[in-house]
C-alpha cells in the first residue's frame, strides 16, 4: 500500500496514467463482486435459484439508481476538488471535501427513507412477476437500509484517488469484496437465510468499507482531511451541477436495465418471460467485468485531467486521454475475444440449466459485439466532464442510452423477444461515431484554448 502521493502535475502522464488508472479500474472491477458473487450465490440456492436469481435482476437497475447518487456527489466534489489542487487552493479544496461529505450524509438519509416507501411500487413497474416479487422485495428492502454505508463509502472514495492515493482507494473496495464473498455462503447456506442472506451480507460489506474510506480521509497525514460542515448553498448547487452528467449517465442505465426487463417480461409471455429475465441478468452481470473496469479506467484518469485543467496544462491532458483510449481499447479487445471462446465458463458459475446455459452464452455474445468501439463513447464522456463540458458528455451518453431503449422496445415488436438483447451493440456501435465526432469537431479545438478557461471560478 503506497502512502506517497502521486504528482498529477510533474509525474511522466504514461507512468501516472498506469499508476492511477489501473488501481482504479481493478477497484472498479473488485466492485463487482458484490453484485456477481450474490447473483452467483443466489442462482445456486437449492430448489429456488434461478426464481430467485431473476428476483434479484429485478432489483439491479434500483439499486443502480440509488448508487448514482453516490456519482452525483462523489464525481461532481472530487473534480472541482482536484480542478482546486491542481489551482493550488488547499483551503478552497477542503471546504469542497467537507461539503460534499455532508451532502451524502443528507442525501443517504433522504433516499433511505423514499425508497423504502415506494419499493414495492418500483418493483412491480420494473419487471417482478407474481412468482419472482417476494424475493426481489426481501432483497431490495434489506439493501436499502443500508444505503448510508453504499453511498458514504462509494461516493467519499473519489477524494482518495483525488489526492494522489489510488492504492488506498483500491483497498476500500477490496475491503468490501472480501467481506461479502466470506459471509455470503455463511448466511445463505449455513444459516438458510437464502437471498436475504445475500443482501445483508452486501450491507455489512459496505459497512466495512465505508468505515475505511473515512479512517483514511480522517488520517492527519492526508494533503486535505476530511472535516464535517454545514453544507452551502452555492457550494452544493456547483457541486451537483458538476455531478449531474455522471449521475445522470448511471441513473439511466436502470431506465434501460427497466425497459430490458419489461419487455423481456412482455413479449416472452408467462412461460418465457422470467427465464429471459434470469439469463438477461447473468448477461448484465458478465458485462460488468468489462464496463466497470472500463469506468474504473476512465474514472480514473478524471482527478489527472481535471488537476491539469486547474493547473492550464493543456499539453498533458492531450496526453492523458490519449494513454486512457489505448488502455481502453486494449481491454476492450481481450474482452472481446474471451467473449467469443470462453462465455459458458463464466454462465455456469450461475447455472447447470441447459435452457439457460444455452441462451446466456447466445446473449454474451450479442452483447459484446461493439465492446471495442464502446471504448471511445466512456473515454470521451468522462475526459469531457473531466473538464467541466458537462453538456456535451451528458448528450453523448444520453444519445446512447436513447438509442439502446428505443432498440429495446421496437426489436421485440417484429422480431422475437429475444432480440431485444441486439439493442446493446446497435447502441454502441452509433455511440462510436457520436462520440468520435464529438471528438474532431469539439474536442480538440477545446484543447487548443478554443473555449477553456484560464481560472476555474466557482
């Protein structure tokens, strides 16, 4: 574990871009566990497991939506942060720390309380069937009352990369991860709690990290500690401005995971509605080894992009999202291939049934038909909010989020349910050339100082 800051300002961009960038994406990817390992779990519970597998898909795109909060803060705080530090302006930089921890503080009791009130309403819009209710609505409760520590510790994890300590923001999730995987088979199989079993063991997991994250922004040692003040108004209003585009880009994966599943639940009828669902959320659940890890990359290189905005380093950024689209499109690539050869290993972690076995190894490698030009779509997104063109990036990824629903629900009309799953590389592949435009016209004349500012004035 490194306990010496990284200089965003001075340090090589190639060495800094793998420094930060790869322990964010491995964090990103740890991440995953927590919902893949319940998912595998869950879908080998006796007797009830693939019910109870879709039951679980059903909640996905909620529990989605309430980590987008953690975005929204988390995001929108660390890059003003970081435009801050890289300005020189310690002091401005705390305050921006400490507002936005007391902003998750408020936003976690809020959400708590709302979700647990609309929870069954959510549930049954979102897909949930007579059969597969009861266990999304065990899940889905136990997982929302422990809200506080999924957002404390998701979206107050930002400011330790911000500050130059990957490896310790690397550690929050592996905290996590470990926790979970442990105490899963202990609750679901040795004390028979089943799929509750699960969702406490996910709480718990968050409990662990979220009491690290703040451990370490506690630390004397830390450039900005963490401190504890009443929020202010323009403070936050500017804050959540800046996170709005990433939160929004998150929020509306659940509007599409929403749409994926109804229709799925729809057209494949009663006899084949819930096991679409239960093979479309194995589907999801391999996709997130590939667009977690790509956040995790892109994610990471935003605290060096934004400190380089404040610092007017014009020359370094063209550096850093060049280094940050070929770790991308590296990753993207294997992926790729192991998409092709090795699908039905990881879809028999879930399932021995032949039915489902068959059709997620088809949906996996649907899915990832357009994952390699995906890669310019999360590049460019990220490096433009990075940069506080929150407009532009918010149109791009809502074009491609427009897009992947509109698929959804005209692919099933004239063709077989089923289809439905094409809608994900007919998105991606439109998101290349919307992004890649973006890119050539926007972009690098932004770059050239057409547009950038010279002071961050906030």
């Amino acid at each position: 574990m490194s306990r010496k800051a990284n200089d965003f300002g001075k340090d090589p961009v190639p060495v800094l871009v793998l420094k930060i960038s790869i322990p964010f994406m491995f964090a990103q990817f740890v991440n995953v566990l927590y919902s893949i390992v319940d998912r595998i779990y869950i879908g080998n519970i006796p007797v009830i497991g693939d019910v109870s597998l879709a039951g679980a898909g059903v909640c996905a795109p909620i529990i989605t939506l309430l980590s987008s909060f953690a975005t929204l803060i988390g995001i929108g705080g660390s890059v003003l942060f970081s435009m801050r530090l890289g300005a020189g302006d310690h002091e401005k930089a705390k305050t921006i720390l400490a507002n936005s921890f007391s902003l998750l503080l408020l936003f976690s009791a809020v959400l708590t309380i709302v979700f647990l009130l609309i929870k069954g309403q959510l549930l049954h819009w979102f897909g949930a069937s007579e059969i597969t209710w009861p266990y999304a609505n065990t899940y889905l409760t136990i997982y929302t009352l422990g809200t506080f520590f999924a957002l404390l510790s998701m979206g107050m994890n930002y400011f330790i990369t911000a500050q130059g300590f990957p490896m310790l923001g690397m550690v929050t999730t592996l905290v996590g991860a470990v926790v979970n995987t442990v105490l899963d088979p202990v609750f679901i199989f040795l004390f028979h709690m089943n799929i509750a079993g699960a969702a406490l063991a996910t709480v718990i997991a968050q409990l662990c990290s979220c009491a690290f994250v703040l451990l370490v922004l506690k630390r004397k040692n830390m450039p900005v500690p963490l401190t504890l003040v009443r929020p202010e108004k323009k403070l936050s209003l500017r804050i959540v401005k800046m996170g709005f585009s990433p939160f929004l880009i998150l929020a509306t994966d659940s509007i599409v995971i929403i749409a994926l599943n109804a229709v799925l639940q729809y057209f494949g009828g009663p006899e084949y509605g819930d096991t679409l669902i239960t093979c479309a959320t194995i589907v999801q659940s391999y996709m997130l080894l590939i667009t977690s890890p790509m956040l995790g990359i892109t994610g990471g290189s935003q605290p060096l992009i934004s400190f380089n905005y404040g610092a007017n380093h014009a020359d370094r950024i063209r550096k850093i999202v060049f280094c940050v689209l070929m770790l991308c499109i590296g990753f993207t690539t294997f992926m790729f291939l192991v998409s092709r050869v090795a699908p039905q290993y990881f879809v028999r972690i879930f399932t021995d049934t032949p039915e489902y076995m068959e059709l997620s190894v088809w949906g996996i490698r649907v899915f990832t038909l357009a994952i390699i030009p995906l890669s310019f779509q999360y590049v460019f997104v990220d490096a433009l909010t990075a940069l506080s063109m929150t407009r532009l990036s918010l149109f791009l990824s809502l074009f491609r989020k427009g897009t992947y629903f509109l698929a959804t629900c005209i692919l099933p009309m004239f063709l077989a349910a089923k289809m439905a799953f094409y809608a994900e590389p007919i998105a991606d592949g439109l998101a290349f050339f919307s992004s890649s435009t973006a890119f050539f016209l926007v972009y690098r004349k932004y770059l050239k100082g057409e547009g950038r500012l010279s002071r961050i004035n906030f």
